[in-house]
C-alpha cells in the first residue's frame, strides 16, 4: 500500500566524490538551503537524490545504492516531489515537440507547457470540490467552496503583483495561463527569461494542491530579478503550507529574507 511522506527529516549519502566524502544532512520540516562555493558539490548533492527517487517518488528503490532518506512518517515508502532547475536552454527534441503547434523553444517553455495540462486538471479537481460542497446543503457551503478558490486566486495575485511594473496580469476568464498587456494576449512562452522561471515554479506548488512534497531547487535564481529572489520563499510557503524545500544557492538574495538560519554549507554536512 502507498503510504505518503510528509516531509525528509535526513538525507545520508555514501562515498561521495569517488568514496572520498561522506554526507549526512538533518532537515528542517520546511526551509533548507544548501550553500556554497561553485565547485563544492550543491547540485551533486541534490542530484544524487533525485536519482534515487523513483519518477513516481518511490524509495527505497533498487535506484537508491548509496543513498538513505529517512522520513516522517517513519512507515512512508513514497514521496510526492517535484524538481526545478535554473536553466533556461535550448530544447534538444525540437521537432517531435513542436508538433503541439506552440513555439517551444526552450526547457523552460516545455516545461510551462506541460504545467498548463496539470494546471488545468488542479482546476477540474477544484471544481468538483466546489460542486460538492455547494450541493452538501451544508450551512457553512458557500464559505468552504471560497477556501477551495482561495489557493488559485492568490497564485493569480502574486503573479499580477510580481509583472505589475511590464503591465502584464493574468487573463482571469481564461482556464489556461495567459496574460493581457496594453490589449494584447501573451502566452507564457512569450514571456522573459525570469518571468517563466518565476511562474514555473509558483504554478508547480499550486497544483500541488496543499499536499505534503518536496520541491528540489538546483539554483533557482538564475535569470530571476532581485527583488523576487528575496520573495521566493515566502511566495512557495504561502501557496503550499505543506511543501518542504530543498534548494541550493549562491544568492544572498534568497536568504536575506529571514531565511538565514536555514542555510547550510556543504562543508557543514561532509564526513571525511
């Protein structure tokens, strides 16, 4: 039987850099932040866990040699997680996938495109829920189907607040992401380097709907204005109270908002 964890309490990692180090890492339930210089180990780290996860967040799996997670509820064998990475590159399957008929061009583009499918399911399941509510005849229906909305309504929010100064918000009658300025409608993909990094992340803890995952960051922060890298965290905690985040960085930016006692330097958790 599938039984969820809520969050990682410890990551353990055996023979690192060719069996020369050795990692132990207690988590917090909801901010950690791995630091240090370029070259220490960060996205190895991070990725070395990754691999051990099965794609639908099983463990321990065949997959995990040399990687132990401990978990709360100890009994868990699965993980709900997700992944964002920094870069923004140049897709490599160019042709199969522009057989969507949308000018993909990058990672980040294919990424947002697949977001938008689960971005419109999250809506469906809202919406069942809403219904259901509504038809319990329950006197406290009307309250609880605005509690189901209230999640998408701040998603929809924090994004007009962050693109407020390009004139850009989000087309509200729309049940897929597109975006009014001056008149005109703008597709994701359309957007900046920064702007679809920003939205690709908030919209993967959106669907996420409330429930208990891990969000791996490797260096969200690429490409991302100043003053969002000094939001981000707070921004993630507010749309998914349950996420835990596991992120590496460099940027003092990410953790100058009250997330300093979060950070954790590679050299802090290396054994031998």
């Amino acid at each position: 039987m599938q039984k969820y964890a809520d969050y990682i309490e410890e990551i353990e990692i055996d023979s690192l850099w060719a069996g020369l180090k050795h990692i132990r890492w207690t988590l917090d339930r909801k901010v950690n932040i791995l630091s240090g210089i370029n070259g220490v180990g960060k996205s190895t780290i991070l990725n070395k866990v990754i691999k051990g996860l099965s794609q639908g967040g099983e463990f321990p799996s065949h997959m995990m040699k040399g990687v132990h997670i401990k978990v709360s509820p100890r009994d868990a064998n699965w993980i709900r997680y997700d992944i964002i990475r920094s870069f923004d590159r140049p897709l490599l399957n160019i042709e199969s996938i522009n057989k969507v008929d949308l000018n993909l061009t990058t990672e980040l583009d294919w990424q947002l495109f697949q977001l938008q499918r689960k971005y419109l399911d999250y809506q469906v399941n809202v919406g069942n829920r809403i219904i259901e509510a509504l038809q319990s005849g329950n006197g406290e229906a009307a309250a609880k189907a605005q509690t189901y909305s209230a999640p998408k309504r701040l998603f929809q929010d924090i994004i007009d607040e962050l693109f407020v100064e390009t004139g850009k918000k989000i087309v509200r009658s729309e049940n897929e992401i597109r975006f009014s300025q001056v008149g005109e409608t703008l597709f994701p993909y359309q957007l900046s380097s920064g702007e679809k990094q920003i939205l690709a992340i908030l919209l993967t803890v959106l669907v996420q709907d409330g429930l208990p995952y891990v969000l791996f960051m490797d260096e969200p922060e690429v490409s991302m204005h100043v003053d969002w890298q000094k939001k981000l965290i707070a921004l993630i905690l507010s749309l998914n109270p349950n996420v835990q985040i596991i992120l590496s960085t460099h940027s003092p930016a990410v953790i100058m908002d009250g997330w300093i006692d979060k950070v954790t330097e590679v050299s802090e958790i290396t054994i031998g």
